[in-house]
C-alpha cells in the first residue's frame, strides 16, 4: 500500500565562518562522506540528503522553512562538526515543524594522538558544539530524538533507523482519515476520546459513514471481481474440504471486502472502524435484503495486511495506532496485528492472557498458513454464519500498545510481551495469539489495569519500545512502558509524578 522510496530525511551540518573558508570546506567534504556512507550502508529504510553546512542565523531558517514545507522531507537530522553557536538557530528551530534527530558523532572514530594540533582541535568540535546546540534546543523546549554513537557503528545507524521509521509513520498520520462505519459499541468509555485533541495532537482525522452509505458500495460490486477476490483466498489460504468457491458466505464476505476498500479509496482514508450492531438493513430474511450477513471479519483481516487501521466497536483510536504500527513495520520480519485481551489462563508462572477477537485479527502474525473457514457467529444485530481466517500466532517476544484519553492528555501504554505455544481451540474457530505479560502476569496485567489500558492492542513482533517512545516524543503525549523491569510499586510512582507534571503544565499554558 505504501512504502518509503518517496521519502527523506534531510541532513543538516552545523558549522560557523570563524575558522575560515578552508574549514567550512572540509566540513561540507567530510558531511558529505558521511551521508553517502549512511545511505550505502543498508541499515537505514529511507534516503538521507545532505543539504549542506548551516552557517548563519538566515542559512539555518531557511532550511528549517524548507524542511517544514517539503512533502518528501519526514525529519532532519543535525550534526554540530564544529562548533556552532547556538543563538543562530532560534529562528531556525522555531520554523521547523518536522521530527528532529541530534546525532551526536565525529568524523573521525579515534583521536590522532601523534598528529592532532589546533587546525585539527578548530575543526573537529563536535564535543564542543553539540552541547551547545543540545542546550539552544532544551532552552526551547524542543522535541527531539538524540543518538550518541559513532556514524559507522551498525547500532548508530539502527537507532536512526527506528527514528526513520517514526517520523515518516508520523508524516503518514499527518493526512490520515479514519472512517467509523457505525458508531462505537454503547456505553463503552475506554474506546471514546476526544477527536478534536487527537487531531491536534497526532494528526489524524476521524470522520462517521453511515453503513446505509457503504451499502451503496455493496450493491455495485461486480460479480467478476467476487470472482477474482475468491479465487485469491483459495489460492492464498487453507481451504477445509467441502467448502467451495459458489459458497454463498465465501462469496458475501468477498463482496464485503471489495466495498469497503472502494469506500476506503475514494475517500482517501487509512482506517476504518465496523461495529457488530450495525450492519445494514437488519432482516437478513427480507427479499430486499441488502448488508452485511455478519460483520465483516474476512474483510477486515485482509484489509489490515495491506496496511489499513482497523479498530473494532468503533475503536477509533486503536484503527489510528495499527496504521501508524503497520506503517513503521514496513519490510521488517514479523507481523503485527490489532488484538484483544480475550480470556485469562491461570497457571503458575505461566500464566498467561489469550489475546484475540469475535474475528478481527491480522494475518500477519500467523505461525502457518491462515485457514479460511466459515462458522456461525451468535452476537450483535444479526446471528449467521460468517468467513474468517483461523490461525495462531507465531511464538515470540513482541511489544503491544495501546492509546488512552486521559481527560487531560493522550497516555500511550507500551508492554512487553512474550508469545507462547497456543493449545488448540477446536469449538472457538478465531484467530488467536496466547501471550505472557512482562515481567509476569500478575505485575504485567496489574500494570496496564493502573494504567487505563483498553482491551485492544496494537502488537507487533518487530516494532520495540523504542519506536513508541520516539512517536510519544514527536506527538507529545505521555508514555508508559512496562517492561521486565517494572515494579507495581515504582509504577504507580511513575503514574503520581506523571499526573503532577501534566497538571502544571496544563496550567502553566
């Protein structure tokens, strides 16, 4: 659906005039090594360009104004060679609207002890200079991410990778529409919020469909491109015997997912909510009969492999948060997937959650081959017989997340996961995931209770806590990470603290 060819990052090298024309010379010679040994490197997923040294108040502002108005540009990274001071970047820095990346580097790995003289000392200050423009952007209350590593070390690179990553996903939310089809399951508060702060703060724009609209999708899908899509499940999927392509289930669930991804299309949205109390003209038994048989869990396993937020019951904010995971996770091994705490097993040390949902889990994640099977589905509007696929997850460490409104503030709750050997569910035909909470169950669970945290997730295998922590960073909201480390104790600590700082300022403002 999307990938980062498209995309950069800008490079930006923060030098001065004092040590002469040579100098800058030599800088602008050595950044551009650099930028070119970065690109060729193969650890970073989007392309970085050098946009040369910044040597004045005016060169700083206008590349920050160029970055800020850029499309292709998600981020800039800054480097200090020299020194550079910092009053020279305020007008810059307040003109920039993009992530922000401070590597903390040097051109050179090691002193040359025998050879360096003063020349060397003028030229070569990163240790000087970023710390100058490390206080100019704390001054300023500036956002930013800061690497410190050597530009060569492959775990350098990988930190500005995951930062890659995160601002082309936050540019990605910039412009994105999630659509409600139906309204949120009632009286539930944990999948509420507010939608006027959620664009303000993260981008992403939330807009209702009637179903009475998307039906009108429904009835001109073409019976030639049912085929089609049918044909690619049989292809793709495990088929239980018996169970042919003219089943009138196959067939609606296939039509379900060609409407709602025309929808999708044409009102450029990235996301979409369904929600099992409204489903279409509700008497299945009417002659004129048009909707969805059931919901529509076929549809929305595949739409979210390709890369659509998906949130069930009308969970906006969770629709949001797997667009921007799928996002990040682009190219990297593993999946991830929308899920929901569904049933607790108690065992000792191994106790454990069975994260799942009525239908609605994503393909990515499967141990072996999806199986497309049809069962019947007692809840909501409508009792009928509906497609899904039935697989488990593929066993694993992972991280899974979760965006609550506060009152007050968005929190993000992050947890550390590890997924075991699922048994078999025989008379629960769903896609599942069995996982441990870190450090264990009962601090794990307790944690994300304390915390607020809803029971849906966004869970991937690849994206760590260090992606979540740089999103937090470049929206603004709090994060809380509950990992091996956690103690109830220290968390609950954490959550006071947290509350105070956001209270003040709140006030403050």
């Amino acid at each position: 659906m999307t990938t980062f060819d498209d995309l950069e990052i800008w490079w930006v090298t923060g030098a001065q005039l004092l040590y002469g024309g040579d100098a800058v010379v030599a800088v602008d010679s050595h950044s551009k090594e650099m930028v070119d040994g970065l690109n060729k490197s193969s650890n970073l997923p989007i392309k970085i360009v050098y946009k040369g040294t910044a040597n004045s108040s005016k060169e700083v502002e206008a590349v920050m104004k160029a970055a800020s108005n850029d499309e292709k540009c998600v981020g800039i990274i800054t480097w200090m060679h020299t020194f550079s001071p910092a009053k020279m970047w305020i007008h810059g820095l307040q003109q920039l609207h993009k992530p922000l990346l401070h590597l903390h580097t040097q051109y050179n790995a090691e002193i040359p002890w025998d050879t360096m003289d003063m020349d060397f000392m003028n030229l070569n200050q990163s240790a000087h200079g970023d710390r100058e423009f490390g206080h100019i952007c704390s001054r300023m209350r500036i956002p930013r991410k800061v690497v410190v590593g050597y530009w060569q070390d492959k775990n350098t690179q990988e930190r500005i990778a995951v930062w890659s990553r995160v601002a082309a996903a936050w540019a990605d939310a910039q412009d994105m529409l999630i659509i409600r089809f139906g309204d949120q399951m009632n009286n539930v508060a944990v999948t509420d919020g507010d939608k006027v702060e959620a664009e303000l703060r993260m981008g992403y724009h939330v807009d209702y469909c009637p179903v009475s609209e998307l039906m009108e999708y429904y009835k001109n899908v073409d019976d030639s491109a049912v085929d089609a899509i049918v044909d690619e499940y049989f292809e793709l999927y495990a088929v239980p015997q018996g169970l042919t392509k003219d089943d009138k289930v196959i067939r609606n669930a296939a039509k379900a997912e060609l409407a709602i991804r025309a929808c999708l299309v044409e009102k450029g949205a990235k996301g979409f909510t369904t929600n099992f109390d409204d489903l279409g003209t509700a008497d299945i038994n009417d002659p004129h009969f048009v909707g969805f048989d059931q919901i529509p869990g076929l549809a929305s396993q595949r739409l979210m492999a390709e890369g659509y937020g998906f949130g069930a019951e009308g969970d906006w904010k969770s629709a949001a948060l797997y667009r921007t995971l799928w996002y990040m996770n682009q190219g990297l091994d593993g999946g991830c997937s929308f899920l929901e705490d569904y049933t607790l097993n108690f065992d000792g040390k191994n106790s454990s959650i069975l994260q799942a949902h009525m239908l609605e889990v994503c393909p990515l994640i499967a141990e072996e081959k999806p199986r497309l099977e049809v069962h019947h589905l007692g809840i909501g509007i409508r009792k009928a017989q509906t497609a899904r696929l039935v697989f488990t997850s593929k066993p694993g460490a992972g991280v899974t997340a979760t965006v609550v409104d506060m009152g007050n503030r968005f929190r993000l709750i992050v947890n550390d996961v590890e997924c075991i050997k699922s048994k078999p569910l025989p008379k629960l035909p769903v896609a599942s995931a069995l996982w441990i909470p870190q450090p264990n169950f009962e601090v794990g669970a307790g944690a994300w209770i304390l915390a607020g945290g809803t029971h849906h997730s966004c869970f991937s295998y690849s994206i760590t806590p260090e992606y979540w922590e740089d999103y937090a960073e470049i929206a603004g909201i709090e994060m809380l990470h509950i990992d091996k480390n956690t103690t109830i104790e220290n968390f609950k600590r954490e959550m006071r603290v947290n509350e105070v700082y956001y209270m003040l300022n709140k006030a403050l403002k």
